[in-house]
C-alpha cells in the first residue's frame, strides 16, 4: 500500500518496538548536523608528552567534548595518543580497533602483538592488527611513540574488532632507513601546479590495490621545502598533522593562520581550504593520518584545488 493512498491502514497494535520509531518530515532533512570538527591543536599534551617528569603512560588527544561522541575521539573516525615510555619500563594496551598504527618519535624498544614483535627505532612506522594486546618496551633510553586507532568509528556502532586470525590488517613494519630511500627519488621530482606534496605514503599488499595503512585511515609523511608554498587545496578527509619539522612553518586553514609546533598535533578539517607554508631554513616534514581512506571506498574523495 503507498502512503498517498485514500484508504487507511489498519492501525498497528502499541508495542515496544513501535514506542522506538521515530519520524522526521522537515522540509530540509540536511539540515541536522553534528558538530564542527575543529581546526585545533594539541599543545598541552605535546608539552607532557615531552615533559621530563611525566611517567610512561598514555596521553589521549580527546576532542570528544567539542565533537559530543560520549567516546574518545581525536575525529569522529580517530583517536590519536601519544605513548610516553620510560627506559626499561613497558606498557600494554587492548585496543576496541580494527587496526593501530604506530610512529616512533623518540627513542628504540620493541612491540609485541601476539606473536608479532617488532624491534623499532626513531622514524619508524608499524602497525598491529587491533583487538590483541599489544606491549611496548623502551630501550636503554626514554621512548616516545605515537599513534592512532580507529576507535570511535566502531564505537559509533559498538562493534567488536576482527578475531584473531581473521583481520584485514596485517603487521607492517616500515623502517626509518626504508622512507629515507623512497624519498631519494621523490625528491628528484619537479614541483608542478598540480602538486600536492613531495610525499610518501604507507600501505601494504593486504589493503591493495588502495594506498592505506588500514581500511579506514591512510598514512603518509609530507615535505615541502624552505622558501615553498603548498598550493591550498581541500579533501573531505579529515586530516591530523604530527609537526616533525616545522620551524618557521605554517597553515592556512580557511583563511586562519595556524603556526606550527614542533612535535605537537593539529587538526584541519575536513573540506576546509586548506596550504602550507614553510618561511623556515629547513625542509618541513609532517606526518599525516587521514580518513581520506573511507572518502575513497564511498567514492566521495572531494579533492579540489579549488
């Protein structure tokens, strides 16, 4: 029976499972929208992360009260931490992702995921398949990592991550050494107008034919030299920035400046307008996660250049 017909329904008996349906006839239902995710930066937990008297622990870049999750969440698809580790001292976690991918900023230990271990130093990236627990060991000296999950994209519907064994993501090891011979040849490449970076991304033969380091998120670590300007540009991923090198560096993000700090996070959002600019004596280098992965899947990538 359509809705328009003349002739009414029967009436449907009162249950608990008709008290739950609601109905919406606004005359734009585009018009309901979640918080803005905000262009901002985690400076507070850049200082304790490096702060010589903060003991190995986690350290949550939550923007879960401005996006109104009720979960943790960097974004609403990510959680991004910092793991400060003490030498000789270990930390274990039992992450509710389907993945978590790891940089280390400081430091040489191990990670230990089931069978999986990895033996790590500063540059180097790795990801785990998430749901396990996983365990990270410092070296001699203190060790700095730091990484993302995709927690609140399944805590937005209470999933589970994948069984042991049956994950789509793989352990992944991408070595300091590896990146720095990549970029040789990125290096050698001219800047053209339609260049978004000199630039590598991180993936692996379980998510071919895509560029993504899991499923949902993808990595990469972008350049660009002193004096140079990254042409504005915008993408519907969202995309968090780790400053490796910034001096003297420096964003625009829908005409907001926003000046880089070493070692610090921040946040640009998804199809805002966004460039880069680098006025310092260095090469600016960034690591970059972004769930441009899912734009990609869902066929609504949004890059433009204008």
């Amino acid at each position: 029976m359509a809705v328009t017909d003349t002739e009414q329904p029967a009436a449907a008996p009162e249950t608990r499972f008709t008290a739950r349906a609601n109905y919406h006839s606004a005359d734009n239902n585009f018009e309901f929208r979640w918080p803005d995710v905000p262009a901002h930066q985690f400076l507070v937990e850049r200082d304790k992360a490096f702060a010589s008297d903060t003991p190995t622990c986690l350290i949550p870049l939550d923007c879960s009260e401005i996006l109104k999750t009720g979960y943790p969440a960097t974004t609403p698809t990510m959680l991004m931490r910092y793991a400060r580790i003490r030498a000789g001292e270990e930390i274990s976690t039992r992450l509710v992702a389907s993945g978590e991918i790891y940089y280390v900023m400081e430091g040489s230990g191990e990670s230990r995921n089931g069978e999986d271990v990895i033996a790590w130093g500063r540059g180097d990236l790795f990801c785990f398949p998430g749901g396990g627990e996983t365990t990270h060991r410092a070296g001699d000296v203190d060790c700095l990592l730091y990484f993302t999950t995709n927690e609140p994209l399944l805590a937005l519907e209470r999933l589970r991550p994948p069984a042991p064994g049956e994950a789509v993501v793989e352990t992944v090891h991408w070595p300091a050494a590896s990146t720095r011979a990549e970029f040789e040849d990125v290096f050698k490449r001219p800047i053209t107008p339609t260049t978004t970076g000199h630039a590598v991304l991180f993936s692996s033969p379980a998510l071919a034919p895509s560029t993504n380091a899991i499923p949902s998120i993808n990595i990469g670590i972008n350049t660009l030299e002193a004096g140079r300007d990254q042409r504005a540009h915008r993408h519907n991923g969202v995309a968090v920035v780790l400053s490796i090198q910034g001096e003297g560096v420096y964003s625009i993000v829908d005409d907001e400046r926003i000046d880089w700090s070493e070692g610090a996070v921040q946040i640009t959002p998804g199809a805002s307008m966004h460039s880069h600019h680098n006025r310092g004596s260095e090469r600016m280098e960034c690591l970059i996660f972004q769930d441009e992965a899912l734009h990609y899947y869902t066929r609504t990538p949004g890059f433009s250049f204008d």
